[in-house]
C-alpha cells in the first residue's frame, strides 16, 4: 500500500509544478490511484478484524464463496468477507486466494505470504430429542439408554423419583454419547438437592409464583419453547461450594471420553426461582440492591486435574441488572479441558451464617464443543 501513496505524491507533486498543459490524463490516474488506495484501505481494515478474531480465541468453522471473494464464517456466529484479487492481479487486493481443506483456511496475500488458520468442527448439546445419540443413566450402577432427553425431566420438579427418588443416593447423570461426549458429573454419587445437572422444559410465565417447587423452571422464552432459540429442552445445575459449605465437590461437566476439547461457549440465564429471590426476595435472601451481585464461576481442569484457566458469568450486576434472557457465555478462554466446574457465588448481602442464602441455579442450552 505504501506504493500507492507514494505515487499518488509524486503526482500531486508534477501538477503543482507544472500547470501550463492539459492534465486530465493525469488526473484520470490519480483518481485510479485514489480508488485502489481506498481499496487496500479497506483490505487492511478487513485483515485487522481477522488478526482481532483469532486473537480473541475465534476459530474459523467454514467458508462461503461470495461473488467478490470469500465469507468466513467464525465459531462464535460471525462472519468475515474478504475481497479475492482480480484474476490474482497483485494490487488489486491485498488476498489474492483463498483455500479450504478438512482442517484448515488457507489465505494467501498480494505479496505472496501465507496465513494458514485451523478450521475446527462445532458440535452442539441441544438437549432435544431429535438430537439423541447418547447413553443415559438414571440410577448411579444401573445405567439404562433411554430415547428422547424428555425421558431424563423429572415430574414433579422437587422430590420426583428420578432426580431424589426418596431422598437416597442413588445419583442421576447423563452423557452426550456420540456427539459432544460431555456428560454431567454425580455429586459425591448423591441425590439432585446435593448438586447436579437435570434436564428441564418446563416454563412458568409469573417467576413471582416460583420457589423451590418449581426449581427446574424458566421464565425466559414461551410455554411452546423455553430452550435457547426457542427450542424445547435445556439443563439446570443445582448446587455451590463456599468456605461455609459442608460439601466440598463444585458441580461440574466433563468429556466421558477423558478427551481434553475446548468448550467454545454456551448460553445461560436465571431459573425462575433465583429470579423470583432476586428480583423480590425470599425467606431466606433480601431483594438485590444497587451492589448485590450474583455470578457463575466456570474453571477449567485438565486430563491431570490441574486448573487451566477461570472466567465468570454474572448472572446479576445489581438490582436493574438480573439476566432473565438466554445470553452467551464464552468458554473458549479456559482452553482444552476434560472438565469444567461451575460455582455459584454471591456478594455479602446474599449470604448468612451458612453460606449463600440465594438459591443455587442456572440453566444453560446449546453447548458448543470445538472437534
């Protein structure tokens, strides 16, 4: 691009020095010189959204062939366009060819580098029935396959036999089997009120009804589909860990296959009763004021069992700022894993003498998992 400017200088330069002849040819080429500056502009501009994309932990997923070039589209849901050169004219583009293979993007530039960027698989945990390639287990020792997630929602929603099944330890656990491979972990092998993962579809309209009758509940979406997109089905985790707590094992997920992956993000919100307790209060926990805060905290383990990286999620920033939509939580910073926690905290206003005295929920939907 410097060559260009530096034409356009030396031009500028003879029409000051000269002024007594018809210019017009001249000025033709500066203006053609103008547009492929503007063009080169424009490809740097375009090269530095893609240096900013990978940097901030995006991988490419594919590419679309576009009348002017190439579309990458990113694993967070964007997408890029870049120009091809012109028969690969150099100076018409800084990218004069594009290549896909399996597992790369391969661009090639004017000046004839070569960037060669992974190209990763999404695998998603939707939860919905027409997605079933898993194994499931309702009975800690006695897994049996069932056919639909639908078959994992326990009915009622707070003592039914699948999740507390008389209050015994007998654990309740799925795993993604054949797609993401992530399966939900069993709490010191005991009942849902100990900590886990349940599936849900269940929506209620008025969160201000909602207590822990109603704990695998949303009031995000409709009746028709509560899940994130619309969709029927999601998960919710129950349970923290704080230095008052006398259970010592965070909640968690992990691949079943001992495979580390990176788990690209998920979407999350507030049940209905953490909302409800939020929002209005409870028995237990004062309203959210201007400072109260609520999050998720997702750390990252790897094959060892050592940490590889923290991020959070919060779930309230204050009184005017309690999620109640399915938003996105980006999991991709805490890189490969084989497990993932997920701990509940409070601010001071949240807990008591015996820890967080909001109730300990989140649902999530569609866990996008990097092959």
């Amino acid at each position: 691009m410097k060559r260009f400017f530096t034409f356009l200088a030396v031009a500028l330069m003879s029409v000051t020095l000269t002024g007594c002849y018809d210019d017009s040819d001249l000025w033709g080429e500066i203006d053609n010189l103008k547009e492929q500056v503007q063009a080169n502009s424009e490809d740097i501009a375009t090269l530095s959204s893609l240096i900013d994309a990978l940097n901030k932990g995006k991988v490419i997923t594919g590419t679309e062939q576009t009348e002017n070039g190439y579309k990458l589209m990113f694993s967070d849901g964007s997408s890029l366009e870049i120009r091809n050169g012109v028969d690969g004219a150099e100076g018409d583009s800084f990218f004069v060819s594009i290549e896909e293979t399996d597992t790369t993007v391969i661009i090639t530039l004017a000046d004839g580098r070569v960037i060669t960027i992974p190209k990763v698989e999404i695998r998603t945990l939707t939860f919905e029935d027409a997605d079933v390639k898993f194994t499931s287990y309702a009975i800690s020792g006695c897994g049996y396959p069932v056919e639909t997630w639908s078959d994992l929602i326990d009915d009622p929603q707070y003592g039914g036999p699948l999740l507390y099944n008389d209050y015994s330890y007998t654990g309740y656990e799925w795993h993604d089997a054949g797609n993401t491979e992530l399966a939900s972990g069993i709490i010191d092998g005991g009942a849902y009120w100990n900590g886990g993962h349940a599936i849900s579809n269940y929506f209620m309209e008025d969160y201000t009804a909602a207590s822990y009758e109603t704990q695998l509940s949303i009031s995000t979406g409709t009746a028709e589909g509560a899940g994130h997109g619309g969709s029927k089905n999601f998960c919710v985790q129950n349970g923290y860990v704080d230095d008052k707590s006398w259970k010592t094992v965070v909640p968690y997920f992990y691949f079943a296959d001992n495979v580390e992956r990176v788990v690209d993000h998920m979407y999350v919100t507030n049940t209905s009763y953490v909302y409800n307790s939020l929002a209005n209060g409870d028995g237990f926990s004062t309203p959210a004021g201007d400072d109260t805060w609520y999050k998720i905290v997702a750390t990252g383990y790897d094959v060892e069992g050592n940490v590889t990286a923290t991020t959070e999620f919060m779930l309230c920033d204050g009184k005017d700022k309690i999620v109640n939509e399915w938003t996105k939580f980006d999991l991709s910073c805490l890189g490969k894993v084989a497990k993932i926690t997920f701990n509940i905290v409070g601010s001071a206003d949240l807990s008591g003498d015996y820890g967080l005295n909001c109730p300990a929920y989140f649902a999530y939907d569609d866990v996008a998992v990097r092959f």
